[in-house]
C-alpha cells in the first residue's frame, strides 16, 4: 500500500469511527428503542414498500439469510411483522408490517428526524449546506454503478451564475493548469450576460448542480455557445450532449441562422460533443494561459442544415 493510499484509508477509517459515534451506532439499541440499526432499517425498507419477499428483502440490505430471519422471528414475536406464503410461489415467503409494526415505525422515523434536526441546528446555514452537499457526494460516488440518477436541465437561477465562474476557475486550474485570468474571463461573460436576449442551462443531478451551458447573443443572425462545463463526477453519461443539444435548439427557436463557439484543443471531450451536434473548426492559433501554450479554436455551424 503507497503512503498516498495509506493516508486516505486511515482518514475514511477515521471517519467511519467519527459518524457512527455521532448516530449511534455502538449504542445497543437506536433512538432509545429495543432495536437495532438493522432491525430499524428491515422497519424502515417494510415501511415503504408492499408486502416484500424476503429474499428481495435480503438482497436490498445485503444480510446473510440466517441473520435476516432471526432479525424477522424478533419483530414477529414483538408483533411488528406478519409473514405468510407467497400465493404464487408456496416457496416464497411475504413480510410485512402490522399496524402496530406501522406505528412503532413512525414514532422512530419521527425521533431519527429530531436528532437530525438538531444535529443541523448546531451549524449555520452555510455549514448544513456544505454537510448536506458533501454526504451527497459520498452517496453518488460509492453508491451503485447501475443506479439511475434524476437528471433535471433547467434555466439558472440565484447563486448559480456564482457557481459558474467558481467550477470553471476550480476545475481548469486543476485539470489543465490554467490560472486566475481565465476565471476572471469567464466572470466577464457572466456578468455580461443579458437574461432578454440570451439564455443559460444548469443540469442537475440528483439535485446537484452538474454543468452548464449559455446560448449567448452576437448579433440578429449569429449566436454564441459559451460555457460548456460538466463536471467530473458527471461525465460519461452523455449530460455535455444534452446541454449542447439544447442550447442549438433554443438558438435555432430564436432564429438564429449561425452559431459559433471558442474552445481550446486540450478540450478533447467537448469537441467529441461540438463535431457529433454539426459543429465544425473554422479557425485556430496559438496562444497561452497562465504560461501554458493553448490553441485557441473557433468552432461554427448552420443553423439552418438539420440535425
């Protein structure tokens, strides 16, 4: 193991021992209860769904099938869960909560709200939304490949224009080098932005900001795409497309006849997307950002040939 990987191992331990004394978890019961956090997650997934097979049940909670029906005969003595064959398949077993499984469900949901309540209260709002953000991250990041996230693009709204020459600065400086003259071009845009006559989309997903895009007015025929950014957490999953995407499709909307773009060529990804939408290099040169050498592209396409 490199010393790199040893320090990330022993901070993710570290917080692993943090986060479970913070829940409870070493306690030997949650939320001042008779049950466990397992016991308390089998109430929690019944709660929310029909009468469950357990061995969906079991795959849902990743638990050893031994485990889960101890787990169920406890909540069956208490009188929490009713178990029955499956009437299509005798082989199968059904669980489910009985109403008093029900109620005690509901007051430990509404306790795990109040701790949490109070565990936000103890910070300010800035500090919820960075803890809120980051366990976000930590979902989406070692949660399941085949998981389906919801992906929203919609027009900019307050604080996202913020967050626009934040990413660009943060990102480009980190993935190519570039300095703080090219955030503070990409703030000049931004604030030269004119919501009458140009138009903004901020993907989502999951309800995280993901990227963006501008469509930006030039003159009565010809209109800018500017500010195209995914990020990385986000990439791969065909989001710099669908920005792309509408972004020609408002221009063409708007009537516009033409529309141009300025990239770099070490932006190898983005201009997979610009050639696949009908863009094409109309010219470039050299030049360079923060002491790195760049070539500077400009990218344009007719708005009036088909997609």
């Amino acid at each position: 193991m490199s010393s790199l990987t040893e320090a990330r191992v022993s901070e993710i331990r570290a917080f692993n021992r943090f986060y479970t004394k913070v829940i409870g978890v070493l306690q030997a019961s949650m939320l001042d209860s008779p049950y466990s956090l397992t016991e308390v997650r089998v109430l929690f997934e019944l709660a929310h769904a029909a009468p469950t097979e357990t061995g969906e049940l079991r795959a849902l909670l990743g638990l050893d099938a031994g485990y889960l029906s101890r787990i169920l005969t406890r909540l069956d003595g208490d009188g929490l869960v009713a178990r029955e064959r499956s009437a299509s398949d005798a082989r199968k077993q059904l669980v489910r909560l009985t109403p008093a499984g029900m109620e005690t469900f509901r007051s430990l949901d509404g306790r795990s709200a109040e701790e949490i309540e109070r565990l936000l209260a103890a910070l300010p709002d800035e500090g919820q939304e960075r803890l809120v953000t980051s366990m976000a991250t930590i979902r989406r990041l070692l949660g399941s490949g085949n998981r389906r996230e919801a992906l929203v693009i919609r027009p900019p709204r307050t604080g996202d224009l913020g967050w626009v020459a934040f990413r660009h600065g943060e990102l480009y400086a980190r993935e190519y080098g570039w300095g703080t003259e090219f955030e503070q071009l990409v703030a000049r845009i931004v604030g030269d932005l004119d919501f009458s006559r140009d138009a903004g989309w901020i993907a989502e997903v999951d309800g995280e900001r993901a990227g963006c895009v501008f469509c930006v007015h030039q003159d009565e025929t010809t209109a800018k795409l500017r500010m195209l950014l995914v990020e990385p957490s986000a990439r791969g999953h065909g989001i710099g497309r669908r920005l792309v995407a509408e972004c020609v499709r408002h221009a063409k909307a708007e009537g516009y006849k033409r529309m141009t773009l300025w990239t770099r060529d070490s932006l190898v990804s983005a201009r997979h997307i610009y050639q696949a939408a009908g863009f094409e290099l109309e010219s470039e040169e050299k030049g360079t950002e923060n002491g790195v050498e760049v070539t500077e592209q400009v990218w344009s396409r007719d708005l009036q040939a088909t997609s």
